[in-house]
C-alpha cells in the first residue's frame, strides 16, 4: 500500500531568466526566458509523487491563469491538489536571474498571498481529515509564522512525523518556535546561519550551534561542498558528486528533500536515506525543470550508484 504525505506550502509560478554569457552586472545580459510551475513544498510534491508515494498539496492561490497552470501540473503529476482559491488575487510567483553555469545570480519572491494561509484554516473539516489520513507531513516556510506553529501542532497531537524544507534565510526564522518540534529539517548553509545567529569554520561546527535551539535531525547543504547531517546528536558528512552537466540548479534542495524523504518512509535511518536524496538532487539539477520530468525509482536507483557513502565526523 502506498505511503501518504501531506504537503502545505508552496505552490505558484517559477520565472527563470539565464544569461548566455558572461554576467555583466548593471547591463543588459542576452539570455532566454522560462516559467514553469515550482514552488518549494509543489517542487517536493511532484518528486514525491513520481517516486509513487500518494501525495495530497494544499496551497493558496490566486483565481488567474496562473493558479489554472499550477493546477493543471498538479494533476499532470498524480497529486491530490486541495487549493484554497482566492478568485480575486494573484498566485505567488518567484522571478530569478541565473548564470550560465547554472548558478543563482537574484531572485524576487511576490508572495503575499501567503499570508491569507492562516491557523484556523486547519480547523477546516476537510483539512482535518486529511492530517489524519496521511502518514506524513511536509510543509516549507513560505507559510506565516503562526500558520507553520499550526502545522506543527496538530501533526504532533496526531503523532505523524514532520518536516519542514526552510526555502531562504529570511523565512526560515518563522520556524524559530516550534523548531524542536521539527522531525526533520531541510536547508542550506545561509538559511542555518539565519537560525544559529552565526555559521561555524566546518562541518563539524553546525552539531553544537543546531542542537543548542532545538534542532535533532536536519540535513545542511553546503554547495558543491559535503552536505552535513545531523542525527539524534552526531554529525555524519556526505559529498556531493559532480553532476556531468547542470542544467539549472533551481528545485535541487526541494528535489534532496523529497528523495530523503521518500526513504525515510520506506524505513532506512536519516544518514542512508540522504543519499538518495542527493541522488534526486543531481538528477534535478541536469534538467531545465525544478522537478526532473523522467524521474522514476529506478532512474533514481541508477543515480545513487555514483553518490559516496557518508563519512561519521562524530
């Protein structure tokens, strides 16, 4: 029987401009144009649903073309899709200029719809039954703060395992209070420091800075650099294979969490189920897409042949 995740947060439109050349700040930089649904919590959702888990996405959205597109990806990928639709606002989209290696340049996040997201939603019949009904929760920090306590809340009082994925440094601190009720964390370096106050010389470092505000199990992405997981109080690093080609690195961190997640739910520990979230990152990354359209279990079984073992710092 399939597992069930239950995903809120983050479903709108992803606008991505990539410069041809070299970047030339303060200029016109010749490039190409591309837009496609994505958002954080939506990226994971699809990736999960292509890896065969049943996924139901809850998400605001505007009553426009947009919100329709996001729809229309939703059901194209297998997802149970429950928005809430405020007919006459705008869906959220997220605009980013990136460089020719694949690298992010800047990015604008028009969120604001966010914000209509608000606790007593949850309390919502439909909504209820469906935090019952699922055997994990998963929602990123593009919700209010106080929507993500909610969240946190009611999963706890269900028993259901959580997880959040922190989407950038300046909304991962909405997580701060009710961050030791956070089953697993995802996010990168920028967004750890955001939450730590400061950013240790090395891997080793994030244990103590983490564990001091409550974090027990988070997975801290480093660029190319090894990844660093923490595991009920011990750190274990991983390094990241080269990906033969990036094609865009948009999704990756979405893509890492999903993959993680999805071997979570089939019963391997935290430091081996990281690999195979490593493994969705790189097929990610060498697609145009936030999520890889020919992801499958067995194309992502072929990837995690070329991820390393993790190595146990302490």
């Amino acid at each position: 029987m399939k597992k069930k995740i239950l995903v809120l947060g983050g479903a709108h439109i992803d606008r991505r401009g990539r410069i041809s050349g070299e970047t030339a700040p303060g200029a016109s930089n010749p490039g190409t144009w591309f837009e496609e649904p994505g958002g954080g919590g939506f990226n994971a959702a699809r990736n999960l649903a292509r890896l065969g888990f049943q996924v139901t996405m809850i998400s605001p959205r505007g009553g426009d073309p947009m919100g329709e597109t996001v729809g229309e990806a939703a059901d194209f990928a297998g997802i149970d899709d429950r928005p809430f639709v405020f007919l006459d606002r705008k869906t959220p989209s997220y605009t980013a200029i990136i460089e020719k290696d694949g690298n992010l340049v800047i990015a604008l996040a028009d969120m604001d719809l966010y914000r209509f997201f608000v606790p007593r939603r949850l309390s919502i019949r439909w909504v209820r039954e469906a935090f019952a009904a699922h055997d994990f929760i998963l929602f990123d920090a593009n919700l209010p703060e106080e929507t993500i306590a909610a969240i946190v809340a009611k999963a706890r009082s269900l028993s259901k395992p959580v997880a959040a994925i922190a989407i950038s440094p300046a909304k991962v601190v909405r997580l701060k209070s009710c961050i030791g009720d956070i089953d697993y964390l995802f996010l990168n370096e920028a967004e750890a420091a955001a939450l730590a106050g400061e950013r240790p010389e090395d891997a080793a470092g994030w244990l103590p800075l983490l564990n001091e505000i409550g974090i027990r199990n988070a997975v801290v992405t480093r660029g190319r650099r090894e990844l660093v997981v923490l595991c009920e109080g011990r750190t274990v690093t991983l390094q990241p294979p080269i990906a033969d080609t990036v094609a865009d690195v948009t999704g990756a961190g979405d893509s890492l969490a999903a993959g993680t997640l999805a071997a979570l739910m089939s019963g391997l520990p935290l430091e081996e189920a990281v690999r195979h979230g490593t493994a969705a990152a790189i097929l990610t990354v060498q697609s145009r897409h936030a999520v890889n359209e020919n992801l499958t279990p067995d194309l992502l079984n072929e990837a995690l042949a070329l991820v390393p073992k993790v190595r146990i710092l302490h």
